[in-house]
C-alpha cells in the first residue's frame, strides 16, 4: 500500500489538488436560483442517508408508542369490544324474553275467549330428518297430556299427540302425509276431509264436483274426527280443480304460516259455531252535507232561506195568511182560514167562462156536503148560506 502510495503519488496529488480547486469553485459559483452550488451537492449527498435514517427513527419510535407505551389502550380496546359484545348478546335474549312475552300474552288471550280448555307448552325440539314432520313440546303425562289430543294456535290447527312422555310430547304436523282431520267450508258448509302431502300445502279430500268451493275461501275443522272440536281455524283454499270423482283443493295452513314456538295442547274440547263470512256489500257511512252558512254565497242564518220556486212563494203566502188569522195549520179545530184576496207573485191564468149557475162538478162517486166550518167561512166572504162546499 505504501508502495503504491509512493509510486503515483504526483496523480494523487493532483486529483487533491483539483478536487479542491472544484471545491473552492463549488464555494464561490452560485446557480440561478441563488444557491451556493457546494450547497447543493452536499444537500444531494446527505438526503438519501437521511432518509434512511428518518424511516429507521419513525418505525422505533412508532414500535415504542403503539407496542409498549399503549399497551394498557390496546387492552382497553380488547376489553370494549368484548363488553359490546356482551351487550349484542343481552340485546338479543331480552328481545326474544319480549317476543316470549307478546306470545304468552296473545295465548292467553285466547284460552280466555275459546270454551274449549288448553294446556300451553313450548316446542322444544324437531324430529330428526330433513323430511320430519314431528315436533316435541315440553308438556307431557304428568300434566294431563295424552295421545290423540288436538295441538292449536290462535292462528289455527297445528297437529295431534301422537306420543305422550311424562316430560314431553310428540305431536304429528297437519302437513305429515299421515295427518287427517275433518274440515267445513265457512261458506256453504262443503264438508271435505283435510290429509297431509309432505308439502307446506294440504288438501282437502272427499268434496264432490257438484259442490261449490272458490278460491279464498276458509275451512274450519267439523268435529267430525272427534280429536279437533268445531269451528278452530284450519286455512284458505289456494287453489280449487275438478277431477273425478272428486275436486282437487289446496289449502295453506293458517296453523303452521308463521313458524311454531308456543303451541296449545286441547285437554277437553268443546265445540264452536264457525264464524259467519263477512258482508261483501257493507254499508258505508257518508258524513252529513255541511250547514247552508259554511257556503259563500249563502243567505245569512238569522233569516228564513227565501223562496226559490214559484211554488214555495204560493205557500209562504199561504202560511203567512193563515198565521195573521189565528188559524194553526193540522189542528182542525178552527176550520180552515179564509184565504179570499190572497195575491201572489204566480202569473194569473184566465179561466174559461162558466154558465150561471153552473159549478165544478165533482167526481164522480163522490157526494158534497156542507159542514158548519164550511158554512161560517161562506158566511165571512158574503157568500149565501147555501152554498155547497166541495
């Protein structure tokens, strides 16, 4: 190295020397920005180091800060989230208490209006199968459950016990192909017998083509099985088609509609008459006309309404002629009022001349008389006491 040293050491004293005369230029010679140009080499050398060395201090300090000094943040965080958490949770269980609370009330309700006595129980399991039409409640023997009892919402028939255990029951769906319970119609009484398919729909057998059924219509159970009593709620009819020798009726299952969760067990049915079918031609109320002083152009209401046709002008007169007499109209106690040079504002039409002497004749069939009412008034006009009223 020495050697080396020694051997170039004029080139190696005139690089030195060079780089310091560039130096002392660098120094001197401004840009056109102003800025000393050995400034600008230094600033160009140095950034990409400090660069570096910013992204090495960021990322210690930002370890230090998120990692050591917050650790007691970062499980107050852990702790807030689990405390949400919790929070979800609870919200949920006191709207399903809620919920629980609504249906109880709603199946009490309905143990009071129906005469029939129920056990309530609470569906607490389904049958295994994806094709299971069996659920399980938490009533059974030890509560007067037994097999072949009718199971009831106030929506409408859910199924029968089937099964009856000391702590629970088995209870058959209305959908299980082998589910079968006399049905009604709400209109006209067509007496059917309802069976399951297997399918959320059911049908309605054994209904002659001659008998009316429509769409829309409800069934009711009949009492006829003598496991469902009269007149609780099966479905509407879905669809109505005439086969041989039978039609061919759907009808969706009020009961099973909206899901099972609390359920009615009957223990002593007692049957009900079926719900009339509402009127489709209803009366509608209409309210009364408004009063005549609600309109803008209407008289004031202190006023009697003045005449509008020629026949009521002939009557005020009327009226106000008999009232200046004393003469109280429907009475029949002073005989009627003398209305000799009433005028009115109704055109005068000119009658035919008559032969003296010669009067109205009257009908015929009908004989004249005169009374002593008619005989006063002729005699208050002038005219002769023999004359004849009629």
């Amino acid at each position: 190295m020495e050697s080396l040293v020694n051997r170039y050491r004029n080139l190696t004293i005139l690089l030195l020397v060079i780089f310091a005369q560039f130096l002392l230029l660098a120094v001197q010679v401004k840009n056109d920005q102003d800025v000393r140009i050995i400034r600008v080499w230094t600033v160009t050398a140095v950034t990409p180091f400090a660069r570096v060395v910013e992204l090495l201090r960021g990322g210690s300090v930002g370890f230090i800060r998120n990692y050591i000094l917050l650790h007691d943040e970062d499980a107050e965080n852990r702790r807030l989230r689990e405390q949400v958490g919790s929070l979800k949770l609870e919200n949920i269980f006191l709207k399903n208490e809620l919920n629980t609370a609504e249906r109880a009330k709603a199946l009490g309700v309905f143990q009071a209006r129906i005469p029939s006595k129920t056990l309530a129980a609470t569906v607490i399991g389904t049958g295994a199968g994806s094709n299971a039409k069996v659920v399980y409640v938490d009533a059974g023997s030890a509560r007067g459950v037994e097999r072949g009892m009718a199971v009831v919402t106030p929506d409408g028939i859910v199924g029968k016990v089937i099964a009856a255990y000391p702590t629970a029951s088995e209870i058959l769906l209305a959908t299980d192909a082998d589910f079968a319970a006399g049905v009604v119609s709400q209109d006209g009484g067509v007496r059917g017998t309802l069976k399951g398919q297997g399918t959320p729909l059911l049908k309605v057998d054994y209904v002659p083509i001659s008998e009316k059924v429509q769409t829309g219509q409800w069934f009711y159970t009949s009492g006829d099985d003598r496991i469902f009593p009269r007149g609780f709620p099966v479905g509407v009819v879905q669809s109505v088609r005439d086969a041989q020798p039978f039609k061919e009726i759907l009808v969706d299952p009020a009961g099973l509609r909206h899901g099972l969760e609390d359920v009615l067990i009957i223990t002593q049915g007692v049957h009900q008459d079926i719900p009339p079918t509402p009127a489709t031609d209803q009366p509608v109320y209409i309210a009364p006309a408004p009063p005549d002083g609600s309109k803008p152009d209407a008289p004031a209401a202190t006023g009697a309404a003045p005449p509008i046709t020629e026949a009521d002008k002939l009557r005020q007169a009327y009226q106000a002629s008999g009232e200046a007499q004393g003469h109280k109209f429907g009475s029949g106690e002073s005989g009627p009022p003398n209305f000799t040079g009433l005028t009115t504002s109704l055109p005068q039409t000119p009658a035919p001349a008559a032969a003296p002497g010669a009067g109205p004749k009257p009908a015929p069939g009908v004989t004249t008389k005169t009374t002593d009412s008619t005989r006063h008034s002729n005699q208050a006009n002038g005219e002769p006491t023999g004359s004849k009223q009629r």
